[in-house]
C-alpha cells in the first residue's frame, strides 16, 4: 500500500518540472507581480474597510477613490531620511527587512492558481503553479519560519529596548502558534492522503461526494474538518502578527516594537512582508480546505467550464480575499490582547484540542476504513465531545478567580497598582456643585517673616 500510494504520488506530480527556463522565469515574474500589486490593493482595501466601519471617509484623494494611495505612501517611504542608530549592528540591522520579506514571496512557489492550461503564443501545456512537491505543506511552513528570523534581527540589532522585547515577543509567538497551526494540519493531511498542495486541491473535488446519492456537494475540508479549520484560522492570525495578537509591535507598549529604529525603504520591507504574510496564510488556507482554485459548489453545476482554462485563478483570489477582510475585519473590530492571555491560549487550550482532535480524526479514518462500528455512532460521540469542550472553554479559570478575589480584598489600598489613586469619598461621588475654596489670610506672616529675615542679616553682618 505504501508503494502503491508513492507511485500515484509520483504520477500526480510528474507534470510539474518539464517547464522550460523561460516559462519558470515568465511565472516567478508573474506571482512577484501580484504579490506586489496586491498588497498595494490590501492596503487600500483595509484603510477602506476600517474606515467605513468607524464612519470616516477613508482614502479619496489619490486616484479613483483613492486607489492609488498606497502607491503614493510607497513614494513618501522611498523619499523619507534612511536612519541607522548608533547603537546598531549595521550589518544584521541591514539584512533584517531581507530575510523577512523573501521567505514571503518565496512560499507562493508551491500555491496552485489553477489546473493545467495552454501557455499562450506556444504549444505547451503547464499548470497554474510554479512547484509541487510530496512535502510542500512543510515546505511552506519551513520557509516562513525562517521569516521570523528577520523580525527577532531587526528587533536585536536595533539597539533599542522596545525593539529587543518586540522581537522576542515575535519569537515566542511564533513557537506557539505555529505548533498550533501545524496540528490543526495534520487532520487535512490525513484526509487528503497527501502533503502535496495540489493533491489536497484534487482531494476536494466537488463532483467526489454526493448527497442523498444524487445532489453532488463540496468535499472542502471547511466543513468535513471545521475543528481544524478553526483553529488553523486563529493561528494564522497569530503567525502574521496581526490584530488583535499584534503584540511584537504593540505601539501602545513597546512604541512600534520590532521596528521603532526603522525608516524609509527599510521600513516598507518590514511592511510589504507582513501584507504578502497575510496572503500566503489566506492562499494556504484556500488551499487546505476551501477547495483550492475549484469553482463554488453552485457555480460548478450549472456551468461546465468553471473550472478549465483560467477562470479558476479568478476563484482562488476570491476566496483568498475573503479571508483577508476577515483579517481587516477583525483589526477593526477587536481590542489587543494582553501576552499573558494570549500566551495562555495558544499552550493551554489550541494545541491540547489540537491534540485531542488529531486522535479523534484518526479513529474515525481507521473506523471508517476498517470497519467495525458505525459512522453514525462516532459522529455523535465527537458532537457530544465538542459540546463539552465548548463548555469548558467557557467556564473562567480557577487563577482569574483567584485574582478578583485578591482584587475586591484590596481595593482599599491606593498603591495596590503600583501608582497612588486617591480614594473616594465616604459617602459616594460628591453631586451638585462644587464646594467653594478658601485661602487663609498669611500676608501678616509673610510680612513678619520678611521684616525678621531683614532683621537677622543686619545682625549677622
């Protein structure tokens, strides 16, 4: 079974590395190109997004409804004064803002656009898809590791306290989250069969299920494996250092975090890596378990050629885009988290249910292959098992009851925060107006004072 299972694999994949140097180079040219001009897009979209939601205008100068903004914001960066602080390792300061944002392009090599298409002007056939290989899931994590490497640097080398703790934040972050976000994988991996990005696109075919045994749906692992998509989801929030977990650049702590010594162009790669981040997240999400580049599941029945040629490209940025404004959504909508909670959440709760889940979908795959006990009986057994995690999820924590009650025992004490606040009246807040001051008559003394002063130095003299 084993060999059997490689030797698909190797057949699935034999498409990919007959390209010419030529085509490679016309595709690197291309994902560099949308990568570039979505992000320009990205910015404006949130500065929109945000905007509408606290009722303001937004961009609207700049082009069409300000659509050119963001370039314009490019120019301001490129024109600004480049600062080196003395302090800095010039070196590593110089090479951070590289190290984070090519990993952020370089992960989009194994992203599959769409199926296998004629290349224009030619007649060749290539796929929508740079590289494929068996382990390109861990292939892309692997690469935006690294890209954490560039914020710890830059928050190192900058010589700052602020920008240390903000890189150092970035990498705990980062160790947490992403052992999350690669357990919440592991369920995909073993539905799908396969590491490969295309294969997991091929493994959520809508026409691969049927309901009722006629109504073909969607097989997107979404809803087949929503725990796992949740928990991917807010993972991914974390790994890109976005609200509400954006604590490595906590400007109300830390000034600007990592990047508070940076400026001018410096400074915008720091800025372009976290926008291409947030779309290599949102494309691996497509991905794994929204059905790749595959037409939604209505479109796909009544019109035959959605998914041939290159309409499929215009699917996958849809859904990539959705998750993007939720990533806007949620910058507008949530207030930052404090480390400790959010540090909590991620060991305490995402990778324990991570854990549970993955024993979980493996039971169910080896029942199900195996057979022995029906479907129905373990589906409602995980329906009651996450209704009681819900539950517990919900219930507060022994230690926060601990500290409202050491709260409520000293809220006498003015310096219990550490600063001096002055107590409230006996008998509540004072209503109606002020009471009037009065100042004591002290020019009699002042005078007298004066006159003894005088008196003294002409003695002493």
């Amino acid at each position: 079974m084993t060999h059997l299972t490689t030797a698909l694999v190797a057949d699935d994949l034999s498409v990919f590395g007959r390209d010419p140097w030529w085509l490679i180079l016309v595709k690197a040219v291309l994902i560099f190109l949308v990568l570039v001009l979505l992000t320009l897009f990205n910015i404006w979209l949130e500065r929109r997004v945000v905007a509408r939601m606290q009722h303001r205008i937004g961009p609207n100068v700049h082009g069409p409804f300000g659509l050119l903004q963001s370039l314009a914001d490019g120019v301001k960066l490129a024109l600004k004064e480049d600062i080196i602080p003395k302090a800095a390792d010039k070196v590593v300061f110089l090479l951070a803002p590289v190290i984070a944002v090519i990993p952020a392009f370089v992960t989009f090599s194994v992203i599959p656009f769409g199926p296998v298409v004629d290349v224009p002007f030619s007649d060749r056939t290539s796929p929508l898809q740079l590289t494929d290989m068996p382990v390109a899931v861990l292939f892309v994590m692997a690469i935006a590791s690294i890209g954490i490497y560039g914020i710890v640097l830059g928050g190192w080398s900058s010589g700052s306290t602020y920008s240390l703790l903000g890189g150092l934040r970035s990498s705990a972050q980062m160790i947490s989250y992403e052992v999350a976000m690669g357990l919440a994988l592991v369920a995909v991996f073993l539905y799908a069969g396969s590491m490969s990005t295309s294969e997991i696109v091929a493994a959520q075919n809508p026409e691969t299920s049927y309901w009722l045994g006629v109504i073909p749906v969607p097989t997107w692992y979404a809803l087949i494996l929503f725990p796992s998509f949740v928990i991917y989801v807010i993972a991914m929030i974390g790994e890109t250092n976005r609200a509400p977990f954006d604590l490595p650049e906590a400007e109300g702590e830390l000034v600007g975090g990592f990047h508070t010594e940076y400026s001018s162009l410096k400074f915008a790669l720091f800025f372009l890596a976290e926008y291409i981040n947030m779309a290599t997240v949102s494309a691996l999400a497509t991905t794994l378990f929204l059905g790749g580049w595959h037409a939604p599941w209505p479109l796909i029945q009544l019109w035959e050629g959605a998914d041939s040629g290159y309409w499929p490209v215009l699917w996958f940025l849809g859904k990539m885009m959705i998750f993007i404004f939720f990533f806007i959504w949620l910058r507008g909508s949530l207030p930052r988290m404090r480390y400790d909670q959010f540090m909590a959440f991620g060991w305490k709760w995402l990778i324990p249910a991570s854990l549970v889940w993955i024993v979980l979908v493996a039971t169910i795959r080896v029942i199900t292959l195996e057979g022995g006990v029906e479907r129905r009986h373990i589906l409602i057994g995980a329906g009651v098992f996450l209704v009681l995690f819900l539950v517990l999820f919900f219930l507060p924590d022994k230690d926060d009851d601990d500290n409202a009650a050491e709260q409520d025992a000293d809220h006498v004490d003015a310096f219990a925060g550490g600063f001096p606040t002055p107590p409230m009246p006996a008998g509540g807040a004072v209503r109606g107006a002020a009471r009037p001051l009065t100042f004591a008559d002290r020019s009699r003394t002042v005078a007298g004072s004066a006159s003894e002063s005088a008196t003294d130095t002409h003695e002493e003299r």
